[in-house]
C-alpha cells in the first residue's frame, strides 16, 4: 500500500494482530508455545489439573503461591459467601433473560454489579474481585433458571464452587465424576497470559478505570467467535457431523470450503494445547458415566480428520464443548462458563496492573489519503456518493 510521505516515513510496519508482541511483564501465567507448557505463578497446570480445585488456583493467582489449609478454607469459604447477588441484579437478569443471549446479559449484569460496591483502596480491591467471582457464577446458573421458568436455587456456601454451581443450575446433586469435571474445566481455564479478555481488562484498568468497568470490558471480548465463543462452534460441529463415519466428509468439506474450524488453531500454541490432554481424558470419563461414547468418539475422529490434512493444533475449545455438553449444560452457556472460570485470570490481572500501572496507548499507523482539500458544506457537489 502506499502511504502518505510524511507517516512512511515516521511510523513503524505494525504487527497484524499484534502477533509476537510482548506487552507487559506478568507474575500470573506464562504459556511456551513452543513446547506446549502452561504454569500459573510457576506452578505447571499438568499438576494442577491432578488434584486441587478452583478456590486451590484462584489462591495461587491472587497469591502467587500454594495456600496454607486455613487459607484455602478460608478462600472456599469467602467465595461460597460471594455467590449472592444483589436483588436489583436479579431484576436486571429476569428483565433480560429471553431477549438477548446469555453473554450479553452476563456482560450487563457484570457492569450492574458495579453499582453495589464501595470503592475501596488497592490493598482492600482482592475481596471485593474474589466477590465478582463469586457472583459470576451465581449468575449464570440464574440466567438458566429464569429463562427455563424454573425457580431459582439459592447459593450453598458450605459446598465447593463447582458442586454449588452445578446444583444451582440443574437443582440436583451432582455425580463426584461432574463436579471433578467442572473443577478440572475452570481450573485449566482459570488464565491464559495475555490472550484478548485478559488483554481488553488490563487495556481498561490501565486508565484507572474501575475493576467492574475492566470485566466488563473483558466479557464483551470473550464472547467472540474467535475467543470464547468457538466452544458453542465447535459444539454444533460435532452435533451436526453426529457420528464418527461423517467426519472425514465433514473435515474435507470444511476445508474445500476454506472455512475456520472451530476449537483448532492457536496464536501461541504451535505443538499442543497443554490443556488439550486433561480436558479431552476427562470427557471420556464424562461420557463413560453417561453412557454417551458417541458424542467423545465423533470428536475424537473430527480431530484426526482434521490433523490430518493440516498441522494446526486442537486447542482448548475443542474438548471444553463436548466436556460441557455431557455436563447438561446449554451450548449458549458454554461462553458464560468461560467467563466464569477466566474472571479469576481477569481479576488477578487488574490486581497486578494496578499494583504497577502505565496506561496501554499503542499507535496506529494512518494509510489514508492527507493534505485533502476541504470544501463547505453548501459548495459540495452533490454527485460525490
Ligand atoms: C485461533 C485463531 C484465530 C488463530 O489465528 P491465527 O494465529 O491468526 O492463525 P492463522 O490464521 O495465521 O493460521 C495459520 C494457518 O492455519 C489455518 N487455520 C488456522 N486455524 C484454522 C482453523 N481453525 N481451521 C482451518 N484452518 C485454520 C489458517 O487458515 C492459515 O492457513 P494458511 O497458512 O493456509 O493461510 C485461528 O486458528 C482460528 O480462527 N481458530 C478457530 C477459532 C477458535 O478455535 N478459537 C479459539 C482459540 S483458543
């Protein structure tokens, strides 16, 4: 393209989509996409995912280390308390529910929260975040109720977040096996470096702006197809290809038709996604109690169809779907789940960004027309359009 004389000369080449660009140093996750390893605060998430639960890493990324038992009781316990919400916001959701997608009202509700909160100083900003946490979870259960016309259930603070989360969706008790499986999901989802949330809630906090204004910010980002909306995507995909025989055409089809698929392809990672393996085990698990192999078998046959006409990796969306899927939560949840688990990663970065702020202001590079005549109003030809 080429450019005004006087930008040529003075503004770098940008990086499309900022590809490669460090922004910022961070102490929550790092990501080596070259070997496939996440660590949150060092701690490689492969241990993680073995034997802790969600309240287990939100202590790691608000504390950046391993939690004591009474630390832990007390982060379950602070968090089981925070799944309330304000009677207004309840208005708000039943107000919504139905006429416009769960994201959405998820994305209000956040920003509603805003309004019952004290503002309070940076050393006391970590519970009035554990208490976004919280009532995210809360929420979305009770977006699924409402719009069920089903009661709402209120919030079990003695149970586990996962436990508390499924039951007030569903009204029931959850198997051991369901609420390992959604303690593994917001686990391996919990952070992820600077993906674009993470990126638009720090961009928002780096003016100063308010911790609810940041998450808001982070919500709208999420729900995007190419972020957290794949999950639902992909999800369709392996409804529609239905059994394992129909996805060799499907995959073939796909790619004839030039079109993206869904939960593959990654940024950063260029070997695996390190949370590929735990998700894609513990849908198996998940299928085997439900008696439903087809669902994990279909899957597993679109992602050898798809390696194998192109080396693009199976990311993190991929198995999140059918894992979620088989829990009976709705596909238009699935971002809201996502949500749910990455509000830990968001809050612990605005946490950090305010600990030792500069505001984000990149620079664009102008490739437009300048020097351009200006004419007035009444002396333009009305022959321009
Ligand atoms: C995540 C994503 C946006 C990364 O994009 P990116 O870093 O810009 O990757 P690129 O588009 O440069 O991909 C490189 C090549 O792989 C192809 N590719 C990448 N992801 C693909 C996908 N999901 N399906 C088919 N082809 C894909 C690209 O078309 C490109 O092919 P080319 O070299 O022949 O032109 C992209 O992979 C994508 O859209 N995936 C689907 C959505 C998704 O699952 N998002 C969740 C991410 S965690």
């Amino acid at each position: 393209m080429s450019l005004p004389k006087d930008n040529k000369d003075s503004i770098p080449e940008p990086t499309k989509g900022l590809e490669g660009i460090v922004a910022a140093d961070t102490n929550l996750s790092s990501v080596n996409g070259e070997k496939g390893i996440l660590r949150y605060c060092g701690f490689n998430i492969d241990d993680l995912a073995l034997d802790t639960t969600f309240e287990e890493t939100i202590c790691i990324l608000y504390d950046y280390e391993l939690p004591t038992e009474d630390r832990l009781s007390e982060m379950t316990k602070n968090i089981g308390e925070a799944r309330v919400l304000p009677d207004e916001v309840v208005e708000v959701i039943t107000k919504l529910v139905g006429k416009t997608s769960p994201m959405s009202t998820l994305r209000t509700v956040v920003s509603a929260l805003g309004h019952y909160e004290k503002n309070v100083p940076l050393s006391e900003l970590a519970p009035k975040a554990l208490r976004l946490v919280g009532q995210i979870a809360t929420a979305v259960a009770m977006i699924h109720r409402l719009r069920e016309g089903l009661p709402i259930i209120k919030a079990d603070p003695e149970r586990g977040h996962a436990e508390d989360f499924l039951r007030m969706l569903h009204g029931d008790e959850p198997s051991k096996i369901q609420i390992n499986a959604l303690n593994l999901y917001l686990i391996l989802l919990a952070d992820h470096g600077f993906n674009a949330s993470t990126f638009s809630a720090r961009v928002t906090a780096g003016t100063l702006a308010n911790l609810h204004s940041a998450i808001t910010s982070a919500v709208g980002t999420l729900s995007g197809p190419l972020h957290g909306g794949a999950n639902e995507k992909a999800m369709d995909m392996i409804l529609e290809v239905g059994k394992p025989e129909n996805a060799s055409e499907y995959i073939e089809n796909a790619f004839n038709n030039k079109q993206k698929i869904m939960g593959f392809g990654h940024r950063v990672y260029k070997v695996d996604d390190a949370r590929r393996i735990h998700l894609k085990n513990m849908t198996e698990l998940v299928c085997k109690e439900n008696g439903n192999m087809e669902i994990y078998r279909t899957a597993e046959e679109i992602e050898r169809q798809v390696r194998k006409r192109k080396s693009i990796i199976t990311n993190v969306d991929f198995y999140s779907a059918p894992l979620l899927y088989e829990l009976g939560i709705p596909t238009d949840l699935f971002t809201p789940l996502f949500a749910m688990s990455r509000v830990a990663g968001w809050t612990a970065h605005v946490l950090e960004q305010y600990k030792n702020n500069r505001l984000i202001r990149p620079r664009a590079r102008y490739v437009g027309q300048i020097d351009r005549t200006f004419t007035p109003l009444q002396h333009r030809s009305e022959k321009r359009f």
